[in-house]
C-alpha cells in the first residue's frame, strides 16, 4: 500500500491539515476553509496531479445533484416564459445565467477583456436586447434545452429538443412574412442562436447554410442599424461574420456576404480586437480560394492568373503571420506550452504509444480560439497551395513566385503538416470541462480542415485518430458530444 507524499497533500480545514513545512516552523496552516482530500500517487497511476484530480471532481459535481437544479433551472425558464407578465430583459438574463453553467467557458479559463466573437461576449449582447420579440426568446429555449440534452445535465429528450427548436422556426417564418416592424436586430440575434443550435443537434449543415442565407437576406433588408446600441451591434456583426465567412470556406455558400458588404456594415474598426481583425484578413478567403481552385487545375489558365491567385494567398497567409506575431510580442509569457496528453482516442489502442503524446496548455479559452483558428486557416491555404503544386507540377511549368513561395516555407507540405498537428494538439484543451461546450464547437472547421489535410496527404493512423476524436475519453474532459460535420470539401 502506498502513501501520498506530504507536498501532495492538498491543504483544507486548518484544524485536519497541517504540511510537512509548517510542521517544522511551529505554525499552524491558515488553510483555505475547505474539505480535505489528497492526491495520491501510486506505482499503478504515477502521472495523477492535483488539476486532474481537481477535474474529476468538478465532473462528479456536474452528474451528480447539480444535474437536478439544471433541470430545474430549465423548467423554470420554460415558465417564465409562458408567464404574460415576465419582461423580456429578466427572461434572457435568466437564459444567460443557464448557459453559462453548460455552454459559456468559465471564469477560471476566460479573459478578462473577451473578445466581440468570444461566446460570452456575443452571447450576452443577443441577450440584452430589450424589445419583446417571441422568436428570439424561443430560440434561447430551444438552445438552453438542446445544451442540457448534449451534456446530459437533465431529463431532456432528444424528441423534446427537435419540438422547441421546430417550434422556434415557425415563429421566424411567421415574422419574417410580418409586413410590420419585427425588429431586424433581434431577427439576426435569433438566427445566431438557432444556427449554434443546429452545430449541437444536426450531423449535417443543410439547415445551417439556410440560415447564413437568411442572415444575408435579412442584412440586405436594412443595411443601417442605429435602434441598438454600437456595442452591442458591434459584438453581434462579428459574430454574424464569423459564421458567415466559415460558412463559405467549408461549402462554398451561393448568396453570402461578401468582404465589401461586411465592411458597409462595420459599427466601429477603431473598437476592433485580435479576432475582428484575424476576420478583417480572412474575409476575402473564400473569394480567393474559389478563384483560385477555379484556375490551378486547368492547363489554359495563363501564368498571369495563377501569378495573380498565388500572389493573394500568399497575402492572406503572410497577414495570418504578422497577426499572429503582433498577438505573440503583446503577452508577456507563451500563449502555450506542451503537457503530457490525458485524453485516450480508441485508435492509439493498436500502437505502444500515443499519435500525440503532448497536448497544448492554452493561455486562455480566447488564446485558444484565436490561435487554433489562425492554424485552420493556414491549413487551408496550405492544402490548396500543395495540391496546385502537384497538379500544376504535372502539366506544364510552376510560375517562379510559386517556387518562391514554397521555397519561403522550405516545404508547403511539411508546413501544413506541422499546422495539423498543432489542430490535434489543441483538441483536448477545447474538451476540458471549464471550456463549456463552446469548447469543442471551436474545433468544428479545425477538424473539418484537418480531415480534409489528413484524408489528403496523412497516413491512415492519422486518419482513424481524427475520425475517432469524438470517441476519445479523458478526466476533466467533456468528450462524446457530436457536432455537426461539414459535408464540402476542398475543390
């Protein structure tokens, strides 16, 4: 039998706990007032620490009575809103307050100045919106019911979840054909709760695209939006971009926003933060990628346009890296470190080790939501750029700013293969408890991308691991959620 080292002990009640070094000095632990455990490590589990105890705790405390006060919490929410004489403003509060149990990152992984697209940011803008609308407070129901049901913190159905979200959609079809004021902004604000609703509840994205081209529609309705306040605004306008634009790099989306549009729209550039920007760079991607996949296989396009394609890509992704380095020289200590990974994916089984041994320790959940979008959409541009190479290659000959191009990285494919790796990497940081579920949505166009880069150009290792990411299981992680997959692919 084993015995926990006196530095494992973690300290509790001053009056049960005394460390080996306060023993020696003669004084007695101050403590912090809470109950003792330990962290004891064997010959059988030498790797166990003090977070993943810690994790394991707040796991058992999610499944265990807290999961009858969610549910109750949700019951509650229901009859508010049934009650004629609940205000709209309290309603949301109380839908806020819900999601920030399940779905929103906690205090302990967040910053303290959120981004405008970060989910407690863009989330609390759609639920400070005053004006009565029934559709928007629907789909705050059928969102905080569709999150219980994927965290199985209550007694939801999935039956139950597909009523109120169907439910929510007749009250968006009724307003949308309401020849009055149905206030556009909470319109918009519906939409981007439902289109979060359906990357929790729908395998696929055909619902989803519908609902990029309804906000697309709805913004070429009013162009102008000045009855809500710039922040609030500004905060719902990025995360309308986001989606819009990742939309369209994974599918190709007809009708979209373009990057002009957009900017038409811009409440306030000079409030901008690093993810406004990162979108201000991307934006003109899909336009790009379309254009060039367009051009890069067919033997009579010129030298000048693929120079021309080339040349854009090349911009995106060089403004990709000076962002990055901008975002990198304003924190004073790394944006992240490698840890031991704790996460098992059921394709490691069949091999002595793990495909990826080390997992990144994140910053922050926001340092973790803008760098693992800048890897994707680097990937992306990487794929593209290494399938022109081999099918360019093949035909006739590459124009010199492509080899310049490639001789830059010293090798597009090893580049992109060490970007996808740095997506796995991130996976089980994005799976811990305190990300919420917003936490594995991030992953959902990484892993679409990776997928893509894998299928591609990765061994068939690679691909069983990333096909088996929502199988895997870990302590302090929420795994097994299924998301949506997007079904496009890179052209």
């Amino acid at each position: 039998m084993s015995h926990p080292e006196p530095w494992l002990v973690l300290l509790a009640n001053p009056r049960l706990v005394t460390t080996a070094k306060d023993g020696a000095a003669h004084i007695q632990c101050s403590g912090y007032g809470k109950q003792t455990f330990f962290v004891n490590k064997t010959l059988a589990d030498p790797s166990v620490s003090a977070p993943a105890v810690l994790a394991k705790r707040r796991l058992s405390r999610l499944k265990r009575p807290e999961s009858r006060s969610i549910q109750d919490e949700l019951d509650g929410l229901v009859e508010l809103l049934k009650a004629s004489t609940a205000s709209p403003s309290h309603f949301r509060l109380e839908a806020f307050h819900l999601l920030q149990k399940l779905y929103l990152p906690q205090p302990e992984v967040t910053d303290d100045y959120p981004s405008h697209a970060a989910p407690e940011t863009w989330f609390r803008a759609v639920c400070e919106l005053e004006d009565p609308c029934p559709v928007l407070d629907y789909a705050l129901i059928a969102f905080c019911t569709i999150q219980v049901y994927v965290t199985n913190t209550g007694s939801v159905s999935h039956d139950e979840g597909t009523e109120r979200y169907n439910t929510t959609l007749g009250y968006l079809s009724t307003a949308l054909n309401c020849k009055g004021d149905v206030g556009l902004n909470c319109i918009l604000a519906s939409i981007v709760v439902l289109s979060t609703c359906e990357l929790f509840f729908f395998p696929t994205d055909d619902g989803l695209r519908v609902h990029i081209q309804g906000i697309a529609d709805v913004l070429r309705l009013k162009p102008e939006f000045t009855d809500v306040s710039t922040t609030i605004w500004l905060r719902l306008w990025s995360r309308l971009r986001v989606i819009s634009v990742l939309s369209q790099l994974t599918g190709r989306q007809q009708g979209s926003m373009s990057a002009a549009q957009w900017a038409d729209l811009m409440p306030d550039k000079s409030n901008f933060d690093p993810m406004d920007q990162l979108m201000d760079i991307v934006c003109e991607l899909p336009r790009t990628l379309d254009s060039a996949t367009k051009i890069f296989p067919t033997e009579q396009s010129g030298d000048l346009e693929v120079e021309v394609a080339v040349t854009d890509l090349w911009s995106i992704m060089s403004d990709i890296h000076v962002w990055q380095v901008r975002l990198c020289a304003a924190s004073p200590t790394p944006l992240y470190t490698a840890v031991t990974s704790k996460l098992d994916n059921p394709s490691d089984g069949a091999h002595d080790t793990k495909l990826f041994p080390f997992a990144l320790e994140f910053q922050s959940s926001q340092t973790a939501t803008h760098l693992v979008a800048s890897w994707a959409f680097q990937l992306h541009i990487h794929t593209v750029l290494q399938r022109f190479l081999e099918e360019r290659g093949e035909n006739r000959t590459v124009p010199i700013q492509f080899i310049d191009l490639h001789n830059s990285f010293g090798n597009i494919l090893r580049e992109a293969d060490k970007l996808a790796r740095l997506l796995c990497q991130s996976i089980e940081y994005c799976h811990r408890i305190e990300m919420g579920t917003f936490g594995p949505q991030t992953m959902v166009y990484p892993q679409w991308i990776m997928r893509q880069f894998f299928a591609r150009y990765g061994t068939e290792r690679e691909v069983k691991w990333c096909n088996n990411i929502r199988n895997m299981s870990g302590i302090g992680t929420r795994c097994g959620i299924k998301l949506m997959v997007f079904q496009g692919s890179i052209k």
